[in-house]
C-alpha cells in the first residue's frame, strides 16, 4: 500500500501536484493521500485525476487567500465519517485554526493484498511562533486521539511544522506514546526557506512493515516536498 502525505501551498498547485502524482515514480499509484493547506476544490480535483475517493474539512479561511484552508484524506477504497479535531491554542499572530482530520478508511490496493481497515489522520500543525510548549499540546492531542480510537491498524500525518530537534523529538516522543512508528529514517527534509532545509512532514503507522519511504523533491507543485511510504500490513 502506497501512502503519500503534502501539503501543497495554499492549494495553488494542484494541476501541479496531479503531474507528479500520476508521474512520479515514487508518487504514483498512491492508495492513500494526506493533504494540507487545501481550499475546498482541490482536493476533489486531485481525487478525480487519481480515481480516489476524498473527504474535506477546513478550519478556518486563510487570511491572504479568503479561501477555506483545512486539510484532506483520499483513498482508494472507502471513507467513513470524518472527524475535524481542533488542535489547541491558535497562532500567536495569524490566529488561524490548525486541525487534525480524522477518518476510517478502507483502502483497496491498487497492487498487492486488501482490502485493509485502518483509522487515518491528516494533520496541520502550528508553526514554530507558537511557543513549544503549545506546539507539543498539538501532538499531544493527536496521540490522544489515535490512543482513543483503539485501531490495529493507524496512519498518521502531515506537516507537523517542526522547525526544531526539540520539536521533533516531541513529536516522535508522543506518537510512540500512541503506539505509532516512524516511516521516514530522521532527517528527511521537505521544506527550505532562509537558505536552511527543515524536516516539517512525517509520516507514521501501526500494524504495517515498511517496505520504503522517502521525500520526493523532483516537482514544482509547493514549497513543501511530499513523504512517501510503500508499506505491507503486518500479519497477526
């Protein structure tokens, strides 16, 4: 099963991020899709050019687009209802809502064995403005909630914005806490600005081996590069 989690800049680049999507070599054929910083088209569009399924909530409207601005879970199988988790405490000055989706999928492989049951959650963190204390309540929060659901079988991410070691192991430190593993070996960098590279999105799981993961850098669709993961369910 082929994951994939981006966050494509204010949903500006969406014909952009289809090229690659249906292109790419370590993107295409994805089963499950984790977006952010999505308005409410494009992840319908994507999912159409794929032949997915989508669902879509927002949290706020950005200030500088006017647009919704949320997050997205696309599948290739079945999604069940969704669930918008708003993350605590807001941005210290654009003030705008960071959610976690929240959804039971059942996704049936395009290549390989399934169907497979699983709980998914797309997240948005704060950026780094937000005091790390705070920054850390968000990860908790989502670790709460992947704890509260109970299910074998988990997929957790998105771009957790952290800009930081401290962040980052607070990160990985609470979704251990839930049970998840890391599918990216540490020090994967999807994002640069300042002339300095960032490791922002992650991607993580239970119930499953990872088979290979990485970042795909090959694109001009966002500032932030996608996570990929080609995982196998883990047999009990």
């Amino acid at each position: 099963m082929r994951v994939i989690s981006w966050n494509i800049e204010l949903g500006l680049g969406v014909e952009r991020a289809i090229d690659a999507l249906t292109a790419h070599p370590d993107l295409k054929d994805a089963d499950l899709i984790l977006l952010q910083e999505m308005d409410d088209v494009g992840p319908a569009q994507i999912a159409d050019a794929l032949g997915l399924r989508s669902v879509y909530r927002a949290g706020c409207k950005h200030d500088d687009t006017g647009k919704p601005f949320g997050n997205a879970i696309l599948a290739r199988g079945t999604i069940g209802e969704e669930t918008v988790i708003r993350l605590p405490h807001l941005a210290r000055f654009m003030g705008m809502r960071r959610i976690a989706l929240q959804s039971p999928v059942t996704v049936r492989p395009l290549h390989g064995q399934g169907p497979h049951e699983l709980m998914v959650w797309s997240v948005h963190a704060e950026i780094s403005t937000l005091p790390h204390r705070r920054q850390v309540a968000q990860y908790r929060e989502v670790a709460d909630r992947v704890i509260s659901a109970r299910a074998p079988r988990s997929i957790v991410g998105g771009d957790f914005n952290t800009a930081s070691g401290r962040s980052i192991r607070g990160l990985v430190e609470h979704m251990e806490r839930a049970g998840l593993a890391r599918l990216l070996p540490a020090g994967q960098q999807t994002f640069h600005r300042f002339g300095r590279p960032f490791e922002l999105d992650h991607l993580f799981a239970c119930g499953f081996d990872v088979v290979a993961s990485g970042v795909c850098a090959d694109h001009d669709a966002s500032d932030h590069d996608p996570v990929w993961a080609l995982l196998r369910p883990v047999v009990s």
